[in-house]
C-alpha cells in the first residue's frame, strides 16, 4: 500500500459549525459493539467500490482540489477546544463511512452531499446536485495544538482501519490502525475497514472520543478511541474483534511506518540527502523486563523478523534523529515526524511482537510494520478485546540504563572483500563495559570498544561480520557492567546481503 495515501494534509480552512443531520435519541441509538457482534453472524457484503462523477478517476491533484466548506463539513464544532472536517470521496477512497455525531443526547447522522465542498475549476467544470453511492471518507480532528490563535489538525482518520496523529511542533509521519491481518504473509493482505465513525461531545475539556465499527471479510470489530492532544498526543484504543473464521495472522497495533535510507547501510537510493526515513528504530520492553533495540533497514528483499514474548510492556517505532542536518530536507520535515509507542493494558498474554520490512526504492511507499501477534489463532465466533495506549512524541526513546545507545552504522571493510563493519555508538556512564556479541551464522571478529575523540561520554563499540555463505546473521550484543548487569539495551540486527548481492 503505498504511504499517505489514507489521509489528505491540511487544506488550511476558515472556521464553522452548521450541520444538517439525521437525528435519533443517544439511549435508542445501539451499541456500536453490539452490532459489530451480530455483523459476525451475517456473511460479510463488499463494498462495490464504484463512484459517481466527480469522484470516479481522481489522480492525486485533482483530490486534492476538492475542499470541505467551513460550516458544512469542515470545522464542525465538537464542544471545547475541538472540530472536524469531513473528507471528500475519490482517488483511494471510494468507500463511504458514515459520520454520526452525538450532542444533547441524540445521535445526529451527518448526511453526505457535493455542496458541502468546493471544488478547484483548474480540475472540475460541472458539479452534480447529487452522488448515489458516495459519502464520506474519513475525518481530520482539529485542535489548539500550538497555539491558542489556530485550530490545527492533529489526527486524521480515512482509509482501512487506519489513524495517525501528531502533537506540538510535529508533521504527519507513520500511522497505526485498528487490526492487520496478513501483514508480512504470503498472499494478498486483507484490509477491513471502518464503516461508521460516531463522534462524541468531549465530557471533560481537553479528550475527545470517537466509536468506530469495523467490517472485513474475516471479522468485524469495534473501536472505542479517547484522544488528548498536547505536547505528546495520547490516543488511548480499545478495540473488540468478533472473527467470521479462525484467524492465524492477525496484527493487534499495528504501526506503519517508511524507512528509504540511513546510516546502517545507504545502498536503496542515490540521494543528496543522507537519511530518508519516518523511523529507525524499533524498541521493544518485553515481559521478561529486556529492552530491545532494533534499527530498521531497508532490505534487498522482504522480511519479517519476530521477537517472543510474555506480556508485552511496550514496543514502538521511533525517529530518533531530530535534527534538520540529519536529513537536510525543508520539504519532507523528517527531523519533526512523530515517533509513536504501543502501551498495552491488561495482560496480552503469549505472542510475538514481529517487525515486517519490504524492500523499496522510493519514500512514497510505507515499507515498515510492526505489531503484536497472539500466539493463539483467533476462532471463530470469538470476542478478543485488546487495551493499549498510542503515544505519539517526539521524544526520545526511554533507555533507563547506565549507557544508551545513540547510533548504528555500516559499510564494507574494504581491504577485506566479504566482510562488513559495524559501529555502535553509545553515551552516558560507560567505565568498565564488556561487551558480549553473538551471532547464529557466520563470524564476527575484532570486538571492542573505545572512547570517541572530542566526546566526553561518547564510545564506540565496532566489529566485523564475515557472513561466509549464510543468506542472514542475526546479532545480538549486549553492553554489561563489571557486576554482568544490562548496562545498555540489547542491539539486535540482521544481516542480509545487498541489492548488489555482496556483504
């Protein structure tokens, strides 16, 4: 699925509030939940995927030039601090979702129509009166985010299951959504949808909720999602699955991500800029109270690498690099993408958390997943309820440890064809570290590690990998202090040859 392509950026409208529902009382109104549990006994009915004019054969542009009108679908008002705007429907979006609104204790549906939005003359010469079979898309929620003067946006809804958000002084990045099923697997991937939104009335000032109801061939399933928008944006999830048939290969959190280019090895693209990417790194607290630090690559062919696990306490995937000079793009604003962390409520019981990297060459397709996958299939007729937190933030990843590590670097050693080197820059407290480095294929040589010039608290460990014949090495190296406790977080990688074949 290429990136973006289920969220429109900021069209930068004027404020309003009227609306013309549809209205039936909160109490008669049924549970989203509920009805996402009978949907399971009923065969699932496709969506046919048509469109009416205008909306039928957009290209990207063209999209983009239609705009909801303040007032009629754009800056709705939702009570204290928050509005929305409404989405058009075209180009990747042809399925409609149904937008209800609950105020003074009545469930209001939002009905759809062409003269809610404007539409550009450069792309559009007649507008109908009416569009049988479209609707609304998605939903872009509105706030004081930096400033008390502007409504910015701060998550936008549209497209699958999927969501992303941003707080203070950040850009859209990666995204998450409500269930994954088939990422990474052989096979076409199935992408369930949302198929109504109901929205809520903030019943304390600062967090707005919003239901969603889930349909897919394989389940149905319901979203109930609180968002607080601040310096970190917290949008805490509970979502419900009632599965259709026994499923192997589902996601729980799914988070999806891009990563083109970087430091670990810079062979994807030729590019003036030296890293092109909305993650780097996944980390990983497990159950058994490990933390794991995985930098993200961009593979020469597709993999998914899968870490075990009781009882996640976190995992994410983060932009660790937050400077302009990293990435020298006043475009893209990478250096301000949000990193965003999974914190699971409850007990998820045995799984893995798997991190799925496809092989790209351009940064307009989203290459990276990474999720929760339950050890147990989902069967059929089941009820599964999963309780996380997302936060989204640009800080940097926790590493409560004496030392943390701050960057993973590549390349070929080049007076020894076949082999490659490896750095690992770490800062803090190092003093007497050991560091013990394992590898399941190949060999590693020359481990050590030494202070970096004109770096007070700065070391380097370094070593090379001869991986022989072997098709992947995984390494793992953990930093230990002179007790033989975790002084850093374990490193992890995989090696995998080149796009050009070599080390």
């Amino acid at each position: 699925m290429h990136r973006r392509t289920f969220v429109t950026t900021s069209l930068g409208l004027l404020a309003g509030t009227a609306m013309t529902p549809l209205t039936a009382t909160a109490q008669s109104a049924p549970s989203l939940r509920e009805r996402a549990r009978q949907m399971a006994r009923e065969p699932y009915q496709a969506p046919s995927g048509d469109l009416p004019p205008p909306y039928d054969d957009l290209d990207y542009d063209a999209y983009r030039a239609i705009r909801p009108l303040p007032g009629q679908a754009a800056f709705l008002d939702l009570g204290p601090r928050y509005s929305v705007d409404l989405l058009p429907p075209g180009l990747y979006f042809p399925n409609p979702v149904q937008i209800e609104f609950v105020r003074n204790d009545e469930v209001e549906v939002k009905k759809f129509s062409p003269d809610l939005f404007s539409y550009d003359t450069t792309y559009f010469d007649e507008i109908p009166d009416e569009a049988p079979g479209a609707g609304f898309t998605g939903l872009r929620l509105r706030t004081e985010v930096n400033s008390r003067e502007v409504m910015d946006e701060f998550l936008v809804l549209q497209g699958g299951t999927y969501f992303r958000a941003i707080g203070q002084k950040m850009v859209y990045g990666l995204s998450t959504r409500a269930v994954a099923i088939g990422t990474g697997e052989p096979g076409e991937e199935e992408f369930p949808r949302f198929t109504l939104v109901r929205l809520h009335t903030p019943a304390q000032e600062g967090i707005v909720r919003l239901e969603a109801l889930i349909d897919g061939p394989s389940l149905t399933g319901y979203l109930d999602l609180y968002a607080n928008a601040s310096e970190e944006t917290v949008t805490r999830a509970k979502v419900s699955l009632f599965p259709r048939k026994e499923i192997a290969n589902v996601g729980i959190a799914p988070l999806t991500s891009m990563f083109l280019k970087g430091p670990v090895r810079d062979a994807a693209a030729d590019d003036y800029r030296p890293r092109v990417h909305d993650s780097d790194v996944l980390m990983i607290e497990n159950g058994s109270g490990e933390t794991l630090w995985r930098p993200i690559t961009n593979p020469s062919a597709h993999q998914t690498s899968t870490f075990s696990d009781m009882a996640p306490r976190s995992f994410g995937l983060y932009q660790t690099d937050r400077k302009f000079t990293d990435f020298e793009d006043n475009e893209a604003h990478y250096h301000d993408r949000p990193s965003a962390r999974i914190e699971p409520r409850g007990d998820w019981g045995p799984g893995s958390v798997q991190l799925v990297e496809i092989a790209t060459d351009t940064e307009f397709m989203d290459n990276i997943v990474a999720f929760w996958r339950p050890d147990a299939p989902l069967e059929a007729g089941g009820e599964y309820d999963f309780d996380y937190d997302v936060v989204w933030t640009r800080q940097d990843p926790a590493q409560d440890f004496p030392v943390q590590i701050v960057e993973t670097r590549s390349g070929r050693k080049h007076d020894e064809p076949g082999v490659r080197t490896f750095v690992i820059d770490v800062s803090g407290n190092p003093e007497v570290l050991t560091p013990e480095l394992k590898a399941n294929a190949g060999k590693v040589s020359d481990v050590v590690i030494f202070p970096l010039p004109e770096h007070t608290e700065r070391h380097r460990v370094s070593f090379h990998l001869d991986p022989g014949e072997s098709e992947a090495v995984e390494l793992r190296l953990s930093l230990r202090d002179p007790d033989g406790q975790a002084a850093a977080p374990v490193w992890l990688h995989r090696w995998t040859p080149g796009r050009d074949g070599g080390v």
